[in-house]
C-alpha cells in the first residue's frame, strides 16, 4: 500500500514526535517534556502523518492562533485567525513521492474549513513553500552594540526593572506583551502554551553554555535575555526579546540593557529592519547589523481579508490572482480576479464583474506578502513577481498598501 496522509491516533503521539526530530535532524530526547510541549496547543486533530504501513514517515501540525492586520492611526490593529502551520517535514527515506504535496493539503483544507483567513509558518528551507502560495511577509534583523559605543542622542528616562522568577514572570509577561503587540501589524498572539513551553521552560539544551533566562521587566515592558562568558572580553548578553508599550519604555529599557555590569556587548535577534533604536544612538553606526532574513511567511485563503485590515489612503484596483505551482486547495477562494476598493474609512474585496480589466497580475504567494505591507508591489513588480496590466496600478497598489509601524513579528511556531 502506498503510504497515507492521515490524523494520527491519541497512542501515536510519542511515535509522532520521534517522526518531527528525523527530518530536521534533531532526534528528541528523553526528556518527557518534549513529549508534553507539543500537545499543549496542537490538537490531535489537526496532526497529520505519513504512514507508510504503520511507521510514520512524515509530520505535520496546525493549531489555531490570532494575527495583526495593519489598523488605523492611534487604535488597536484588528485581528483575524490564523492557521499557525509547524513541524512539516518528510524523512529523507521517502522525499521525491509527492508527500509534503499531501500533507500541505490536508492542513490548508482543514484550517480553511475552520473559517481561518491565512496561514503562517515560519521556513526552515525558503524554497518550498513559495509554490504552495506562501509568500515572505515579514522580515526580522540580527543586531550588535558594543556598550561602551551606546551613548543616546538624547536622554531617556530611567526604567525600573525588577529580576523575575520564572514563576513571577509567567504572571507579569504575558499582560505586558499583549498590551505591547496591539498595534503592530503581523504580531501573533501566544497561548498559555506558548508561554509555558517556548518563553518559560528553558530547556537547558537550548541554553548552548549559556546563562539560564533572565526574566526583568517594568511597569511598561520587559526584556528577556541570556549572557555569555567571553574569555578575556567580559560578558555577552543575547536579547531574545524586548516588548514595550511604548517607545520611549523601549528606549529606557535598552538603556538598562546596554548598563549592565560586567557586558561588553550586546546582541538581539528578530529586530525591526529599520530599527528606532540606531536612531536613539549618538552613533546609529554602532548598532551593527549581523544578518538579515524572512520571519513570517503568510498563504491568503480568502482575498476577502484585504478588506479586514486598514489603509491610510484611498484606491481602487482589480486584482487577477493566479493558482500557484503546486495548486491544493481546490477550488481555491484566492484563486480568480477581484476588486479592492478601499479608504482610510473602510474597505471592500468582492469578485470583479465579468469583462472587467485587471490592473495587477500576481500570485497567491505574492499576494500573501503584500497583505500586511512589508513588500511593495513595486519591489515584487521589478523581481518579476508582479505585472503591471495597467499603467500607473502599481503606485496606487504601493500607496494603497504601505503600512506603518513596520509590520513584525516576534512569535514563531
């Protein structure tokens, strides 16, 4: 028999597991909690496996989370659901057979009948998942500072932190981030779980010599953080994330960072690409950048979440969205040609009358990297990913979706 994508049985949940380590080479441990951390937020009914005559050969999750769509000047950025895709692989015993095909299937038609607007993942490999309509929606830098090179421009308060307990943090943390994400686009909400297995356990295999977390936070923020021994040099810390309520609380709790004791330097991963924090330096050359890359990657289900988010100007473009390579969804409801009519006071996407004229043509992919705004039409036009059908549509489409703040996410999966 040929082997079968299906939902995996409640006694199959520790052999799913083993399966999720082989195809990214990391064979689980015995430690139960990397047993435990998986079933926290993904329900038996939206994992799938490859089984080829009862071994499993092949992995994939979904569970259901909440993202930020671009929101209006001064409000909250509205949130739609979002199909959260994990753990996809194939053992390298069976690859070549169309089975990642059948696994990307089965998740995209099960988060779509749940009513969820898009999907997200993040990419282990950037050449897969652009041919099942997932485009780059969000990016994130990697940053460096010494500190004796991080004096500001102009003074900021000082932040009143506290060290956290794990168990303290747990209470405090998540209120703080949620009060920090609401209004910036493509931030992802977290779960208990998430905060349970992601942010607070810890694993010490993760810590790579490093220092346990250290948790601090304020009235207005907090930042999580590791250091490091660098022989002959001092101690590095690695922020792993700072969440504010408020830029000028952000500023003051960077400056905590930089005066900390003992640290020559400071690094931070899954930074803004153009990041406010250079601007806060007297020398915004300090602020070094060590690497560049995609974070989010978002697939649309349905056209209709454009009219969801908000814009800051006003247009009116047609649409033609085209199948991409590896077509799963059938039929598929971003698939056709559509009006976008939008304003700052609201927006509608509906089917464009027969006969009418597209102005863009452009891929699912694509248009997943235009929906919150970190892509310009006009980039993805000039990549060949986009084609002007009618002169002057790609600055209305640039203006239309230009967004601000700068979509970004901190949450992966």
């Amino acid at each position: 028999m040929a082997p079968q994508v299906r939902p995996i049985r409640l006694d199959e949940r520790k052999a799913w597991v083993r399966s999720v380590g082989v195809p990214f080479l990391q064979p689980v441990t015995e430690d139960p909690a990397d047993d435990e951390q998986h079933w926290e937020e993904t329900p038996l009914e939206r994992t799938w496996a490859v089984d080829d005559d009862g071994r499993l050969v092949g992995n994939a999750a979904t569970f259901g989370r909440r993202i930020n769509l671009p929101g209006r000047p001064g409000e909250d950025c509205p949130a739609v659901p979002l199909a959260a895709v994990t753990a996809v692989g194939v053992h390298p015993t069976h690859r070549r057979r169309g089975l990642l095909r059948s696994l990307m299937r089965a998740m995209l038609e099960d988060a779509r009948s749940r009513g969820e607007r898009l999907a997200g993942l993040e990419a282990s490999e950037a050449g897969i998942y652009g041919r099942f309509g997932f485009g780059v929606a969000t990016f994130a830098a990697k940053r460096r500072i010494e500190t004796r090179r991080s004096a500001f421009a102009r003074p900021v308060p000082d932040a009143t932190m506290r060290l956290l307990a794990p168990t303290e943090a747990a209470r405090v943390l998540p209120g703080l981030f949620e009060a920090a994400i609401a209004r910036t686009p493509g931030q992802v909400d977290r779960t208990e779980g998430t905060w349970r297995w992601e942010v607070f356990h810890d694993f010490p295999a993760w810590r790579q010599g490093r220092s346990a977390n250290f948790y601090a936070a304020c009235d207005d923020g907090y930042a999580i953080y590791r250091s490091e021994r660098v022989p002959g040099a001092g101690r590095r810390l690695r922020v792993q994330e700072v969440c504010a309520t408020s830029p000028l609380a952000e500023a003051a709790i960077w400056r905590w960072l930089f005066d900390v004791d003992l640290v020559f330097e400071v690094e931070a991963r899954l930074r803004p690409l153009v990041d406010p924090l250079a601007f806060r330096l007297v020398d915004p050359r300090a602020l070094e950048t060590t690497g560049v890359g995609d974070f989010l990657w978002l697939r649309v289900f349905d056209v209709a979440v454009l009219a969801e988010r908000s814009y800051r100007s006003s247009g009116r473009l047609v649409l033609d969205v085209v199948a991409p390579d590896a077509e799963v969804l059938e039929p598929d409801p971003a698939v056709g040609r559509f009006v976008l009519d939008a304003s700052p006071e609201g927006a509608e996407c509906r089917p464009a009358p027969a006969g009418e004229a597209a102005d863009l043509r452009l891929g699912v992919a694509e248009l997943g990297s235009l929906v919150l705004g970190s892509v310009s039409a006009s980039t993805l036009a000039a990549a060949g990913r986009v084609e002007e059908l009618r002169p002057g549509a790609l600055g209305v489409a640039d203006l239309l979706f230009r967004t601000w703040p700068e979509p970004w996410s901190v949450t992966g999966f």
